[in-house]
C-alpha cells in the first residue's frame, strides 16, 4: 500500500500584522494511502479548510506551518519550510469550493482548460482540447457543447463539474475537494458521490474531501477524520465511525444530523468551539463535553480502539492501547 | 380618460423602447459622420485658408455676413467663412479627445491595476497619488501652462490628462480590487504563476471593458471641457479653428450675428451627445451577464 499524503504532527497558523499566530490546525497526524478517499469532517472554523489548502500548496503567504507533510516521497511541509515544486497542480490538484468565483467569466470553458494545461505542461491548443474532450465526458458533460461556454451560461452543477473535470486534466493523482457538494442539489450530490467513487476504481485517484455533509460522507467515503478546534478527534472507516461513534463529539455530530422522514428532536451542541488561538493544553473539547472529567484537563493521546484513532481519556481503560 | 392616459404612456413607452433600440446607431452614426468630416474638411470646406485662420482681403465687407448660399453657416466678425471654420475645427476636437482618452486610460489602467494588485505600501502611495490629483480642476493645470510656456492645443491637452487620468486609476482600481479577490486570481497567484500573466490574463481582461465602456462615455464630457479650456482662452491661439474658439470671438456680437455662437455650439452639442449614446449602449451590451456572444480582442 503506497502513501499518498502523511502528515505528522502538522500545525498551521495564520499570523496577523502584529506577528501574533493563530493557530488553525493543531498538530494532527494522518495518513492517506493510494485511491482512498479520505474525508475531514468537522464544523465551521475548525481547521478542515487549512489542511486542505496545505496539501493541495495554495496556503496564503502569512500563514505558519510547523511538523511535516509527506505527499508521496516528497517532504512539502519540512517545519516552517514550504516546497511545492514538482507537486502543486502535477501531482496534486484542487476542486474549489465555489466554483462560481474560481472559473474566469470572461473565457470559455476551453480556453480555461488551455490555460491550466500550457501552464502545467505546456500543451498546445490542439492537445489541450483534445485532453478536455476526454475530461469533459468523464464528468458526464457535452464535449461538444460545454467547450464553447461562458461559465455563466452553465448552471452551478454544472460549472461544479466543470471544474472537478478541470482539476482532473492535470492528471493530479491526488485531489483536494473543499465542500464540493455544498452547493448542490440532492441528485447532483449523488451523481458526484458516484463520479468520485468511479474516479477512484478507475483511475486510482486519491481523493481527500472537506465536507460538512455526513451523510454523503458516509456513503462514498473509506475513512472519515473527525476534526475539531483544529485536532483529529476520531478517525476510522467511514460506515463504522457513524454507525458506533466513540468520541462524544462525534456522537452528538452524528445525533445532530436530521434524518429524512423521521420525526426526531433535532439536537444541537450546546456551547462555542474554542476561539482559533494559543496553545491549548486540556482536551480541546472539555467544554462542551457532556461528560468531562478531571483527567481532561490533559490532552489525551491517541488511543486504538476497535481499528480506529480516538483521542478521548474514556477509552484508556477500555482494552484500548 | 384611463384608456387615454393608458394609450399616452403606451405610446410613449413604445417610442422609449425603440429610442433605446437605436441609441447605439444614432451614436455611431453621429460620430461616423463628424469623423468623416475632419477627415475631409480639406477637400470639402469652401474656403479651406479660411478655415485655417487666414483673414480675406474684403474682410470688413464679408464680416458677419448671416447664413447664405455661398457661406451656408454665414461668416464671422473678420469675414472668414464660417462653415469652413468650423468644419476644421471637428478635426482639433478628434484630435484633442483621441489625445485625451486614450493616454489617460493607459496611464488609470496600469495604475489601477498596479494599486489592486500590488497592495501593501503601493496600494497606499498609489491611492494618495489618485485622490491628489482627482482634487486637481484641469483649467487650474491649463492655466498654469499657458503662462509657463504659451498658447497651443497642448495647453489644453496636457491639462486634460494631468486630471483625467486619476479618474480612469480610480475606476480601474474599484473594479480591479474585487477581481482580485476572486479564487482564479488567488489560486493563481499562490501557484506561483507570473504576475505580468496573471494580470493580463484575468485582471486585465475583467477590468478593461466596464473602464473602456466609460472612457467611450466620458468622451463628450472631455470634448466639453477641452471646449471650455479654449473658450475663455487660455489653450489653443486666438485664430485657430476650434469651436470653443470661435464661440469666444462670436460671444462679443452673439445679439447681432447669434450664427457665429450658433453653429460650433450645435457641433458640440451633436458630437458629446453621439460619445455619450455609444457608451451608454455599450454599457449593457458589454456587461458579462447580459452577453451571450461578445468577444473583446485583448
């Protein structure tokens, strides 16, 4: 099983114009191997953004990166040194979240293919249509039509599938996908769950997506990390974190999920996630938890349980190691 | 009474609608045409010296003649064809808003557009340096030169753009300012592409039209002011054909020969009027959402 993305106790800040640092992300470890698709659930602000940014390499210029990140052999994130070249737009690429302000409106779909493609491998004319054709079917659009349109003449699927198709032309074997279903119907949510899914068994693509939706998480994802206040608070394959949530977070995320047809109280999680900041000590959830006790005062370690990651005190006397 | 009054405002919206549908060719029309005759007032004018400045030998006799069949726009108080004069007189008024338009535009463009993208340090100069001279009133800079260096149509022309320049800066900087806020601009930008392409490729193209669509429109209103420059005589010299120029050496009689006021005014009026109805008719058809085939060549 080869590598495709290894972080190992990766932090990124952002730091403001008194050089004070915020942390977004506070030291997570993580891997993902070759064709899986591995989700970063969480709510907003806490981190999932950042992580994503950092290995598709378009972090802004003032943030502030800390441990490492491995994509494939190379050592992208060696402490605060950035090192992208060879691997930004070649080996990994990126699904925006807002397809609406990333495609240029004043050109048309092939010409934006051409500029991607004659940056990156400096493809002709001829060739970059010729690759865009191909593209283009893969996501189920009309070659023939698609090609000559202004971004606004497409509908929002659609500019979404544009851009997927325009992140894939790179022949990237990684994807960054930021919220790509957050703007679209049920039935288009389902058809991209499907495109990603055929994606991964055909071309063996490795695919990390950002999402709030859990629901369709679940449905097309192999391991689901569960972040919060900028830590990974549970990590493991994605049907079973759902069905048998162990951390509390995880547990009142998935209780807040409204379910379709079925007349359950909606619950909220009561309280505010951490300010983004300093260094935190304690369990970053210890004030929300439900079921805080004094040893939370600690950051607890990761612990193996039931062939997953969970960072919770609970679990340290229950067979876990 | 309603069914009138219904009648009235439909007729009238009907006359609206197809005003509308014939802004841009009245515009282009107009403008055509006063091209066409500075281009050829050598060859069309009757009296193409006198057109220049040349005062006839029976001057007394000619002067303030009223409109007739051989001076068809009647003659000013030296005697000189009227017509002549003020067809010579489009050419300086092309001249001056080519002049104008176009070095402003380049000067606004590349300063806007360094001041959006640039930010930091030269966003803040480059802003100060806009709001000082849009503050600035173009006749005060025409004055100043006319007593450095003297009279001639870059008296009025170097006025001009000292100001308008600020003008096209500030606009393209508006516009250039949330393109560049836009994810194809920052994710560019992060990935290292070069600057000069970035700005050309999507700065630019996002930013050119809206700006270019008011610089057409602004045409008339730089037409009106170079006029005004001339008119209480501090750009170009007293003989040359100029409408604003003319309308001076005509104001002193303007009771008894109201012509010679009459016709360069009609011309000016025309002429801003035809700039304005092209760039106002511009403005919808070159907005991206309201397109459907519009290609720019940049």
């Amino acid at each position: 099983m080869v590598l495709a993305v290894k972080a190992v106790d990766l932090k990124i800040g952002y730091m403001d114009e008194e050089e004070k640092i915020y942390w977004a992300v506070r030291g997570v470890s993580f891997q993902v191997s070759e064709s899986e698709i591995y989700c970063i659930v969480g709510e907003s602000g806490c981190g999932k953004s950042t992580i994503g940014n950092a290995i598709a390499g378009i972090l802004p210029s003032h943030a502030v990166t800390s441990g490492k990140l491995y994509i494939y052999d190379k050592k992208v994130i060696d402490n605060e040194k950035m090192d992208y070249t060879g691997i930004r737009g070649r080996v990994v690429s990126y699904i925006p979240q807002n397809p609406g302000t990333s495609l240029n409106p004043y050109e048309t779909i092939e010409e934006q293919f051409y500029h991607v493609l004659s940056s990156v491998y400096g493809y002709d004319k001829r060739k970059s249509v010729e690759t865009a054709r191909r593209y283009l079917a893969m996501v189920e659009l009309d070659p023939d039509k698609v090609l000559d349109y202004y971004p606004h003449e497409l509908s929002g699927g659609m500019q979404q599938r544009a851009a997927i198709s325009i992140a894939l032309a790179t022949g990237a074997r990684i994807i960054v996908a930021d919220e790509p279903t957050s703007s679209l119907d049920a039935h288009l949510r389902l058809q991209l769950i499907r495109l990603m899914r055929k994606l991964r068994d055909t071309v063996r693509l490795s695919l990390i997506l950002i999402t709030h939706d859990l629901v369709s998480a679940g449905r097309i994802c192999d391991t689901i990390a569960v972040m919060y206040a900028g830590k990974i608070v549970e990590e493991g394959r994605g049907s079973l974190l759902l069905t048998e949530p162990l951390h509390p977070y995880t547990q009142m995320l998935v209780d807040a999920v409204p379910i379709l047809g079925l007349k359950k109280p909606l619950k909220s999680i009561p309280g505010e996630p951490p300010q983004v900041g300093g260094e935190i000590s304690w369990c970053v959830f210890r004030e929300r938890c439900p079921v805080a006790f004094e040893k939370c005062g600690i950051h607890p370690p990761e612990l193996y349980i039931m062939e997953r990651k969970v960072s919770c005190w609970r679990y340290m006397n229950h067979g876990a190691r | 009474m309603n069914s009138i009054e219904a009648n009235i405002r439909g007729a009238a919206y009907l006359v609206r609608k197809q005003f509308r549908k014939m802004r841009f060719k009245t515009g282009l029309a107009i403008v055509l045409v006063i091209t066409i005759l500075a281009l050829l007032s050598p060859i069309i004018a009757p009296f193409p010296e006198e057109g220049l400045g040349y005062i006839p030998e029976n001057a007394v006799a000619k002067a303030r003649l009223p409109p007739n069949p051989v001076n068809i726009f009647g003659t000013d108080t030296r005697g000189r064809d009227l017509f002549s004069r003020v067809l010579f007189g489009a050419g300086s008024a092309l001249v001056e808003i080519l002049i104008v338009v176009l070095t402003s535009l380049s000067i606004g463009i590349i300063i806007g557009v360094s001041a959006a993208y640039f930010k930091g340090v030269v966003e803040h100069v480059l802003n100060y340096l806009i709001e000082l001279f849009v503050s600035v009133p173009a006749i005060i800079i025409a004055l100043a030169l006319r007593l450095a260096i003297g009279p001639g149509l870059y008296v009025v022309i170097l006025g001009l753009i000292t100001t308008w320049w600020s003008w096209y800066a500030r606009i393209t900087y508006i516009y250039a300012r949330s393109i560049v806020e836009m994810d194809y601009v920052v994710l560019a930008r992060l990935s290292g592409l070069n600057s000069l392409k970035i700005i050309y490729r999507h700065v630019l193209r996002n930013t050119i039209p809206p700006v270019l669509v008011q610089a057409v429109t602004d045409m008339g209103s730089v037409l009106l002011e170079a006029t005004s420059i001339n008119f209480i005589g501090l750009g170009v010299p007293l003989n040359s054909p100029e409408w604003g120029v003319i309308m001076l050496e005509g104001l002193p009689v303007i009771t008894i020969a109201p012509w010679i006021t009459m016709f360069p005014g009609i011309f000016l009026l025309i002429t801003a009027l035809g700039f304005s109805l092209i760039g106002d008719s511009l403005r919808e058809e070159l907005d991206p959402r309201m397109r459907r085939r519009w290609r720019l060549w940049f």
